[in-house]
C-alpha cells in the first residue's frame, strides 16, 4: 500500500502541472471551458463545468496508476466523462497516450490546432514526476491491491479555476474563494467495507511567487490502515485541540442553509468562514484552521470526500454523515456513523448515484465532535439522541 501512496502523491505532482499550465493563457484556457450537461451537472449550480484540465488531469491519474499497478486503472473512478468537444463541435475522447507525439496530436485536435499549447501539456502529461515525498520512503504496509478503488476528482472548484482570482486575501487563514480553493483529490478505499484508507489533497496554486505571478502548490497525504495511521502534517496550529474553554470552529459553503448558517454562528460565535471547494473545506480542517467542515446538503459526492477523510482517519478525525449524526449521535465504539465509498445511493441516477446524500461533517477530534453535536443540537431546538 506504501507504493501506491507514493504514486498517488507523484501522480497529484503531475497533475498540479497540468493545472497550472491549463491556466497560464487566458485566451487559450477559454477554449477549454465546456458547459457540463444533463446527468453531469451538480444541482447546486445553476452552471457547471468542466475543463480540458479536470479531463485530462483525470486521464492522467488513471494512466499513472495503471502503468505502476497493472488492473488498479479499472477501479478508479471519478467525476468527469472523457469526452470533450473541441470549438468545431468535433467530439474527442481524451486520453494519454503511448508517446508525446500521440498525445499531442490528439490535444491539438481538442485545441483547434493550437500546438504550442498542445506541445507543453504534452510534455505536462508524460513527464516523470519527482520523487514522492522521503518520508513515504519508510513506510512498509502492504494490503492486496485487488481489494482497492479509487475515487478521483481531478480538479475541485472548478468554477474557481475558471475564475482565476488570484489577489483574494485569507480570513484567519482561510481563503473564502479564488484560485487558492482549487483541488486535486485522490481517495483510496477498501471495495468491501468502503472505508477510506489513503487520501492525497493536493493545492496546486497555493502560493503566487511575487515578480512573475508563477504559481507554487503544496500536498499533504494521510493513510489510515488497520492501525496504522501516518500523516503528512505539522501538529495543528492554536495548541491542544481538546483544551478546555477552546471555542469551537467550523468552516462552510457560501450556499449553506440560514439555518444551519445561524445555529454555527451560536455555537462557534466568530469561528464561522466561508469558503469555496469541497476539497479546500476538509484541507481547512486537515490542516487545523478549523475544528468541523460542516455541509446540511446533498451536493457532494464520493470523490470530493474520500481523500479528506482518508487523511482525517489517519490525524484521528473523520468524515461522518451530517443528518445521521445529528439524529443518532456517535455509535457503540464513540464514533459518529462515517461515509462509505463502496455503494451508491439506491434508485438515484447520473452524479446522484454518488452523492452524500445526508450531507457530511468533517472532523480532526471525535471527542470535540460529540460536544460540538450535543451543542448544535440544542441551537437548533433538536432532541438529544436516545441512549
């Protein structure tokens, strides 16, 4: 399991590449930008979209993946179709293929005959990436990859990567939008249980070099395998997360009920921030700028949590459903009831198949998550769970 976390993490290098090169000419990135239709779009939006970048991005994972371990390609999974229409409505499916030169000639194809462009993703997508990070190295867990699948989103909040706002500034640490909330997700989970096991988030614009505006990203990766729990991450800024008297955090969609919205504000007071992203939300909460990432709606799906929640398993935390929680409160072992990855949600079609459909909370404490719940409950007038 060892190796393929480190692929993981070398392919979310290659892929953050691919993402900043997407973006490097306005006018050639609005030649990327396709409308999603039908059973691809996310409800939430009024528009949605995807790019040449989440396509290709997610191409690139699954190929990367299936050179290193033969079959795993099979079991990944993620939000975008490869079909994509190029400015002459000409429908292409996007794929990498055996060379440079075959790939380029293909992405030229999807960018109208724009071949410098196509030339330098080419080179994005078949370059070797850099070697993983030293302290993957002496990790030596070993589980069947037979039993595994992968859940990809190849670039969350995408209409921020759209966007392309660059000068936002962060609210105690926390970007509310712009480039800064872009993602790239891989989740790991055991195809029998559906328990997350390895996540890798990787924050491809995470840092603007003053001067030359040339874009930096940082990774952070977690797995969490029967008892085994490693991490990429610092302790967690403001000391010890259980200290007494320290007040709650929570960080939100812009998009989340009133209700919910005001019943936080009682609990946390001034620790409530927005922010874009599924994915940027649990790297909010990962990374300790906020205790709960919090979501009441049914708006996301597997492959924006399974990353998160592997890498919050592996810091002690989780990712449980949002309505169970508050209805049953933590179940026989203390723990609120988690998400699965394994199983869609029956009778629903298209993206719905997937989505978490009694919302999410994210979580790095299990204790501060109970008196977090007991809490909220009270502010939103709901009755204790029975014993």
């Amino acid at each position: 399991m060892a190796d393929v976390l480190r692929e993981l993490v070398r392919a979310s290098e290659k892929a953050a590449d691919i993402a900043r090169a997407c973006r490097q000419q306005d006018a050639l990135f609005q030649l990327l930008v396709e409308e999603k239709k039908d059973g691809d779009k996310n409800k939430k939006f009024v528009n949605d979209f995807k790019t040449l970048a989440d396509v290709l991005v997610q191409e690139v994972i699954k190929h990367h993946l299936g050179q290193k371990f033969p079959g795993l390609e099979k079991h990944v999974a993620g939000e975008e179709s490869n079909e994509f229409t190029n400015e002459l409505g000409e429908s292409i499916t996007v794929e990498v293929r055996p060379t440079e030169a075959e790939t380029q000639q293909l992405l030229s194809k999807v960018l109208d005959g724009h071949d410098p462009a196509a030339a330098a993703l080419a080179r994005a997508v078949h370059r070797d990436p850099a070697p993983a990070d030293p302290a993957l190295e002496a990790l030596t867990v070993a589980v069947p990859l037979d039993s595994l699948g992968v859940w990809v989103d190849p670039i969350d909040s995408t209409y921020q990567y759209i966007q392309g706002s660059a000068e936002v500034e962060p609210v105690e640490g926390v970007f509310p939008r712009g480039l800064q909330c872009v993602t790239i997700l891989i989740g790991v989970f055991d195809r029998r249980s559906g328990e997350p096991l390895m996540g890798v988030i990787n924050q491809p614009f995470a840092e603007r070099e003053p001067g030359t505006g040339r874009w930096s990203g940082q990774c952070c990766w977690g797995l969490s395998y029967l008892g085994t729990n490693v991490h990429s991450l610092p302790p967690a800024p403001g000391g010890p997360e259980d200290a007494p008297g320290r007040p709650f955090s929570a960080v939100v969609s812009s998009s989340e009920k009133d209700e919910v919205r005001a019943a936080l504000g009682r609990v946390c007071g001034g620790g409530v921030r927005h922010a874009a992203g599924a994915g940027y939300k649990s790297l909010c909460v990962v990374r300790g700028l906020a205790d709960f990432y919090v979501f009441s709606e049914d708006t996301t799906f597997k492959w924006d949590s399974c990353a998160g929640h592997a890498i919050l398993r592996a810091l002690g935390g989780g990712m449980a459903d949002w309505q169970e929680s508050l209805r049953a409160g933590p179940g026989p072992a203390g723990s609120p009831p988690p998400l699965r990855y394994h199983v869609g949600v029956q009778g629903a079609v298209g993206v719905d198949r997937w989505a978490n459909r009694g919302g999410l909370v994210a979580y790095r404490s299990t204790a501060r998550l109970r008196r977090f719940l007991a809490q909220l409950r009270e502010s939103l007038g709901l009755p204790a769970p029975a014993p």
